[in-house]
C-alpha cells in the first residue's frame, strides 16, 4: 500500500514526508494504522547524525500509538480493531530476559532492529523498489506502520491514542524508573534530576508509590511548576550547589532514592552525591553523549549508596504499559500536561525545533 511517512534522507537534514509503499505484514507480524506519535529527543539525536549507530534513509519515529489494521500469519496476541501503543523495547515472553523479573531487556529482536530491520531481516518499507529501513523497530512518523507483534502494549480502547502515545517512551521511562527500577517505597524521601518527559514521569512515579517528600531540581522555573503539578513537594534550580542544597534539606544524609534524567554526567554523578548513605539508590534514565563517563568517587558506594540503570524504566511493555494506561484511566496520571504542541505529520520538523528550544515538554503528532 502507499502511505506517507517522515523519512531521514540525510543526517543533519530535516525529515522529508513523501510518498512510500508499506508491503503486508508477514507472519508474526501487524497493520498499524497510526493514529498520533510523540516527538523524543532520540529522533532527534538520530536525525542530527550524533548517534553513531544511525542509518538512513529511514522513516524514524518511535512513540506511537494507532489501531490494528491488519495481522499476519500466526498473530495471536491482537486483532483488527485493537487500539495498541508500540514498543521500542518488545517483550517476547519466551526468552531469558523476558522470564525472569530482573530485566525488561528482550533479547529476542534485537540484532535486527538495530539494523533497521524487521525480525526476518527484511523491511517491508520501499521507494521505487529501493528498501527503506525502520527505526527503533517502530517507525512511527507514518500513517501505517508494520511491526513484529511481540512489540506492540494492546491497551484500552477508552484511551485517547493521542494521549496513550506517550506511553511509549518517555512517560513510561521515567513512571517505571520509579515503579519498577527503583521500587519506590511508601513515606521515603526522592529527588528527580530532570524535569523534562522523563522527569516528570519519575516524579509522577515517586508519588504514585506513596513517596513523602519528592524534590525536582532543573534549570527552568517553567518546569519546576509542571513537577509540582505530578506531584513535587519542592523544587529546586539545578547547579554546582544542588547536592549540599539536598543534604540541607535531609538532615545531612541525602535522598532514599534519586533519579537522573538529564543525560548529563556530571549531574549523574550529583545524583550519586545526593543519594543517602547506607542505602540511597541512585537510578540514571539519561542517555549520555558518546564516550562519555560517569566519575564516582567509590567511597560514596562503600558506604552503602547504589546506582541503577533504567532502560526504558524497566517496564515489560506488553505487560505493563497497558496497566500503566489504566493508571491514567483512572485518573492517577496526568498525562494532559505534558502535552505541549498538536502538529501534523508534514509538521514533523517543527516538532524538532520547538524540542531544540525547549518549547514545552511534548509535541505530538496526530495523523489525520
Ligand atoms: N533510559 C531510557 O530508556 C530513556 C528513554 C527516553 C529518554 N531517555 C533520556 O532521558 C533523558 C531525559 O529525557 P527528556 O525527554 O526528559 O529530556 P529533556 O531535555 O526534555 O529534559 C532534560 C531536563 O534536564 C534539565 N537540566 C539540564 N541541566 C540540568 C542540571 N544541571 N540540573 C538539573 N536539571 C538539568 C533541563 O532543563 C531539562 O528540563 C535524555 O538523556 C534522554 O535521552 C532515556
Ligand atoms: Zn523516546
Ligand atoms: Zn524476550
């Protein structure tokens, strides 16, 4: 069929939205008609040419939620009909990952997706004959998009898609950095570096796990209002005295749990600084530049603290994005306020200025 989609042509270029055939899916894989997709940093980092396992030309993309069009052979897990939210991080079932609840890392088609291919290594995107290579499994700044079942999160049909899309990263990242990484308990005491997406999510995390005290620190006074509407009980501005600020504030010990979400080392490092001794978790969601490296001074882990990595927050996205989706269903998510900007698919590259200026927290795309 011919869809339209956002293509990176050239690094460093704006996205071209053209005309492109989309094949059938194959067995085990599925139609998706998109109905809206956020815009995230790591379109962009890929666009730009910065990450340095990009490729192109590709049609990027990768919050994206629609509506099963169609199903391959042997798709059993959703149906014509279905409302689902795409998966960058797909959850098989079946491999060692996938069963055992210390990881939502799935190994199963991973090779492939990063190489820009569907599970056979084959893409069922095309130009005149010429194959189109997928991104992040997803390709999502599309009207259709044909993906593997085992990454697709089957959610509620009550859910405005334009709102479950940002279920597919950076909400969930940071909700299940504290759900699911951190394992917030109940009267602790938090600190959230970071008040973007991911942010936010943490801090929307922290208070959904009954956290007492929850701090954000970041740069933008603008932000800091959005952290306290998911539930921050203060704020502070980010800089060189943010960790003596923290131990002010908790007796001289630090935060139980601390969360980095700024891509920024030095200030991965500030949330290792901040986290309690004895038994402070520091949990970092940023993804930082190329060769670059966290410098811990080891006492700090000695003396009881601990750092985490949190990958898509942990979350096993089949299983628990819809349960997240229910959350927001039932009122416990605000997802609305992170929605910042409504564009067009032919506005894709708008969505990539206003995240270069900091121009709220999420644009998002709707397709028709
Ligand atoms: N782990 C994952 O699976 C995953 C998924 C999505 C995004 N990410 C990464 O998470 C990070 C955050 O993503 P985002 O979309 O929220 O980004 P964002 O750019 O919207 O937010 C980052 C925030 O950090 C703030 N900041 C900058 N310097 C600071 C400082 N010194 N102290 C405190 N705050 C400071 C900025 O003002 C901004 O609000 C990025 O590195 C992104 O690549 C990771
Ligand atoms: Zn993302
Ligand atoms: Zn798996």
């Amino acid at each position: 069929m011919k869809i339209r989609a956002a293509v990176l042509e050239e690094f460093g270029r704006p996205l071209e939205v053209q005309e492109l055939d989309l094949a059938e899916p194959k067995a085990g894989e599925v139609l998706v008609r998109l109905v809206a997709c956020g815009v995230c940093h790591t379109d962009l980092y890929t666009a730009s040419g910065a990450d340095p396992s990009g490729y192109a030309p590709a049609v990027l993309g990768h919050e994206g939620a629609g509506v099963v069009e169609a199903v391959g052979e042997n798709v059993l897990s959703v149906a014509p009909g279905d409302h689902v939210v795409t998966l960058f991080s797909p959850q098989c079932r079946e491999c060692v990952h996938c069963r055992d609840p210390r990881t939502n890392l799935c190994l199963a088609i991973r090779e492939q997706q990063n190489l820009g291919y569907l599970p056979d290594g084959t893409t069922r995107l095309s130009r005149d004959g010429e194959p189109i290579r997928h991104f992040m499994g997803t390709s999502t700044f599309a009207e259709y998009t044909v993906m593997p079942e085992i990454a697709l999160a089957k959610v509620s049909p009550e859910a405005e898609l334009d709102r479950a899309c940002l279920f597919a990263c950076g909400l969930s990242t940071g909700l299940g950095a504290a759900m699911n990484t951190a394992k917030v308990q109940p009267g602790s005491t938090c600190v959230v570096f970071g008040a973007g997406m991911v942010g936010l999510g943490a801090v929307a995390g922290c208070r959904l796990r009954g956290a007492d005290r929850i701090v954000c620190v970041d740069l933008s006074e603008e932000r800091l209002a959005l952290a306290r509407g998911q539930g921050a009980t203060d704020t502070l501005a980010g800089g060189p005295d943010v960790v003596q600020a923290i131990l002010d504030m908790t007796g001289g010990f630090g935060a139980d749990y601390t969360f980095e979400a700024t891509g920024i080392v030095s200030v991965m490092r500030q949330a290792v600084e901040a986290a309690r001794m004895g038994w402070g978790l520091a949990t970092v969601c940023g993804v930082a530049g190329k060769g670059e490296t966290l410098d811990v001074i080891p006492r700090y882990l000695i003396t009881g603290r601990r750092i985490a990595g949190s990958s898509f927050g942990g979350v096993k996205g089949r299983d628990q994005v819809p349960q997240l989706v229910q959350r927001y269903l039932d009122g416990e998510i605000d997802v609305d306020a992170f929605i910042s900007h409504r564009i067009s698919l032919d506005e894709v590259n708008r969505g990539f200025e206003l995240m270069e200026a900091q121009d709220g927290i999420r644009s998002v795309i709707s397709m028709t």
